[in-house]
C-alpha cells in the first residue's frame, strides 16, 4: 500500500499479540463523536484470523472507551469486509 501507512503494532504499541494483525497496515484511522465511533482500515496480504480481529477490537474499546468500533479490512486480493 502506501509508504505513509503505518503497522498496527507501531500505533498501538501497548497491544500485545503473536498474531499477524500487528503487521497490518492502518490506511485510515477516524474518530466520529457523534456516536462514539473508531473507524480503522487495515489492509494485509497475509491470513489473520477472525478472531484476532475481534480481540483488537475488543481492545481498543476498552483503551480509548469507545461504544463503536468499525473495522474495514481490505487484503491483497482486493475483497473488503467490514464488522
């Protein structure tokens, strides 16, 4: 992706994990204050699995207490999800 992303690990220091999701790459980072939202978009070219997204998510809930945390995931084969 682009030289200005950076890793999920260098942004989020304090998230300690073995899994890939340390090695995605943050392409957009918004706070909505309406409603309390964490938008983030990672991008990866490698398998991480479901449940590791969960537990970032779980965690920047409980760190910056957000109600919302919106993730778009886009890979190396161009598929987005969102949660």
């Amino acid at each position: 992706m682009s030289n200005k992303s950076k890793k999920v690990g260098e942004i989020f220091s304090d998230y300690k994990t073995s899994s890939n999701i340390k090695y995605a790459e943050i392409t957009a980072l918004n706070v909505v204050k309406k409603n309390n939202t964490l938008q983030v978009e990672l991008y990866f070219d490698e398998y991480i699995e479901i449940k590791e997204i969960w537990y970032f998510e779980k965690f920047l809930k409980e760190r910056f207490r957000f109600e919302n945390i919106d993730i778009k995931i886009m890979e190396k084969y161009n598929s987005i999800y969102g949660t």
